[in-house]
C-alpha cells in the first residue's frame, strides 16, 4: 500500500494512459468561510438525527454499522421504473432538513463545481440525465439544483467508518463524490482505502474525493477515540442511465417492445460500452 498524503488543491490518480480514474479535489480556497460550513454540516446532522428511528437495513449494511439514510432519485432491484426513496416520517424530516440547510446546499454547489470543472463530460452526463428523468417523471424530486447527482447518502452515528465495499449498484463509468466530516485527525485515522490501487489517502474533513466506487473496493482507517466522523456522499445509480438510454423503459421492456432494428443497435452499443465510458475518464 502508498500512503498519499493531503497538500491543499486538487490532485488527479490517474492509470497507466493517463486516465484520471480518481480526483482528491481538496477544499475551496475560502478556508475560514468553509471552517463554518465543515461546523455547520456536522452540527446539522448530530442534531436533525437526534432521536430519529432508522430501521435496520439503514443501520446495518454492507458499509458497516452506523446509520446510512438516502434521500433523492433512485432505480434498480426490480423497480419499473425511477422514483423517490422511500424513507419514514421521521428520517425524512431528518434527510429533507438536510437539503435545505445552508451549508449542506453550499456542499452540493462546491461538489458540483468541482465535478464540471475536472470533467466536464462526465459532468455533463450525469445533469443532462437527470434532467431526462425530472422532465419525464415530474414527481420525482431533484435533491439539489446546483448539483448533478441523484441520490444523497448520509453516513451518521459518529463513526462512519466504511469496511472495504464496492457500490455496484452506482453507475460504472462514472464518480461518486465522497465528503467527510468532524472533528477526527486524517493524518491519524479516517483515510480512505482504494483496494483495487492499493492506495491509502489521507482525507480531511471539509474535503472531497471523487471515485469510481462500482469499480474499486474501497473503505476507512478507524479514527482515535473521542473523535468523531461523519460523511456525505453523492451519486447517481447506474439503473437511471439505463431506464433513459432505453426510452424510458427498463430493459426488459425495451426487448419486449423495440423493433429489430433498435434491438440491433442496442447489442452494438453494448459491445461498445466499455471503450465508450473509459472516454469519460479525461486524459491528464
């Protein structure tokens, strides 16, 4: 394993082509302005989550044992079609509570900024996407306007310390964005783990990683005791790209449905796919 250590600024990972497969974008420059929102995003979750029921598949996961709420626009597990999370009267008071808070909107600005500013065509495809699926199904609700992504994650209890998972049902081809948060030295604990690249990454609060986390294992160092760590993160699950890509169909409904024709293109636009989405990943 390397050890890659935080220097402020971005810094791209990327393969032997070059190919910025993995971005550290670091913080904004504003560091005094953003201590406040790192303050404020910390307060609003030890406080909305206070004495909110979550239920067991939100407490108990893949990713550990800590709460992990979702909140926005999702597809996939034999659903027909795109729509909201379901969440509980309460967790939802919680997780809508978050995406009208200033510094959870300011966090969503800075992650959209960042993602259109290092790959735009990424960037580009996951908004015109989402876009699709709000205009076609207009009760789905946008989390953000001034972010691509469709779904927001919420990583709460205190000790939000990943074990080595792959989030498979994300889009392939494309980012998350991963922010933690809280008072915990990255320098002793909290690092993210990139398996597959045998990296270990230093990752202050306030920061932001962006990664392909359907592709590469990944989790967390533990923190010291008395510090505590929270995270946010933001993607957009690869069913949603699927369901648009097919005409507003899943894909067992396209095949019962298109013609030959069009079922013809869709087998050689999948031979392709592969090759297509490494061109979302910019040479640097």
């Amino acid at each position: 394993m390397r050890l890659i250590t935080y220097t402020p600024g971005s810094r791209p990972i990327v393969d032997r082509h070059r190919r910025m497969m993995v971005l550290i974008a670091g913080k904004p420059r504003d560091e005094d302005g953003w201590a406040a929102v790192e303050n404020g995003v910390v307060d609003a979750i030890e406080q909305g989550s206070r004495g909110v029921s979550f239920s067991e598949k939100q407490r108990i996961h893949k990713r550990g044992r800590f709460p992990a709420p979702a909140v926005g626009v999702s597809h996939g597990g034999g659903e027909l079609a795109p729509g909201n999370r379901a969440l509980s009267a309460g967790v939802k008071t919680f997780m809508h509570g978050l995406l009208h808070n200033h510094c959870f909107i300011r966090l969503a600005g800075w992650v959209g900024r960042t993602f259109e500013t290092h790959n735009a065509p990424m960037y580009h495809a996951y908004s015109s996407t989402l876009t699709s699926l709000t205009s076609a199904l207009p009760h789905l609700r946008r989390n953000y306007s001034n972010n691509p992504f469709a779904c927001m994650t919420v990583n709460c209890g205190g000790r939000a310390i990943c074990e080595p998972h792959g989030d498979f049902a994300n889009k392939p081809d494309g980012w998350c964005a991963v922010s933690p948060f809280g008072p915990f030295d990255h320098t002793k604990g909290g690092h993210i783990v990139l398996w597959d690249l045998k990296l270990v990454i230093e990752l202050p609060p306030g920061s932001t990683i962006y990664l392909p986390s359907a592709l590469i294992i990944h989790s967390n160092i533990r923190i010291r005791a008395g510090e505590r760590r929270y995270s946010v993160t933001h993607y957009s699950a690869g069913g949603l790209f699927r369901w648009v890509y097919n005409g507003g169909r899943t894909d067992e409904e396209f095949w019962s449905q298109a013609s030959d024709e069009e079922k013809e293109q869709w087998e050689v636009d999948r031979e392709r796919r592969w090759s297509d989405g490494l061109k979302y990943f910019p040479v640097v």
